[in-house]
C-alpha cells in the first residue's frame, strides 16, 4: 500500500499526521511511505529522518498524490487537490463534514474513501 503524507499547507500548522517513528512501524508492516519534502519541519523533524524511518521523500505534491491508495493529513484538503487522487484511495484528515459539503461531494465523485477524524 503507498501511504502519502503531505505536508500542511495552512501557516502556523505544526501538527504533523505521523512522526518518523510511526512511519517505521508502517514500513515495517510492509507499507510504501512517502512524503512531501518538509513535511515534518514544522514538528521538528527533518527529512532525513524520514528517510531514515524507511519513507522516501518527493519533491512534488501532486505526483506524491496521484501515486497515493492512502493519504494521511491533518486538515482538510483543498478542493483543487481533489482531482490528483485516484479513485478507491483512502483520505484520512479532519474534514469539517458538516460544513463541506462542496468538498464531500467531489470526494465521492472522485471514488475517494474519506475519513473524519472529528
């Protein structure tokens, strides 16, 4: 399973879906982590540690998405980023569902699985 990981677009966002040690335990269980260049930065953790834990790290967002069957994030996504995922992916963040309605639709439109972590 390809399990992406991009890195937060909101600034002040330091919050980061998994630290390197959990994305070893990923790997360790057989799955292909990526993520975004930097995505850790803003919790202190560096690419290279990343690299380290077994994950690569790609310098373009939208090819890290389109390649995805699992995204991992904290907010939301941008609607635009919908279309780089493929369908039957799994979206994992907060979503807002009760007030995206706009956003949920074109998940589903898309064949994506989204899950809500409120």
């Amino acid at each position: 399973m390809n399990i992406a990981i991009p890195k937060e677009y909101k600034d002040g966002e330091s919050r980061v879906p998994m630290i390197p040690a959990n994305v070893k335990k990923l790997v360790d269980r057989g799955g292909q982590v990526a993520i975004e260049t930097g995505m850790g930065e803003s919790a202190g953790f560096s690419d290279d540690e990343y690299r380290s834990a077994g994950s690569t790290v790609a310098p373009n967002r939208k090819d890290l998405l389109l390649l995805a069957d699992m995204v991992l994030r904290i907010r939301k996504p941008p609607i635009e980023e919908i279309g780089w995922l493929k369908e039957g992916c799994i979206h994992i963040s907060y979503l807002d569902p009760f007030n995206e309605g706009e956003l949920l639709s074109k998940l589903v439109s898309r064949g994506v699985s989204a899950l809500s972590m409120e």
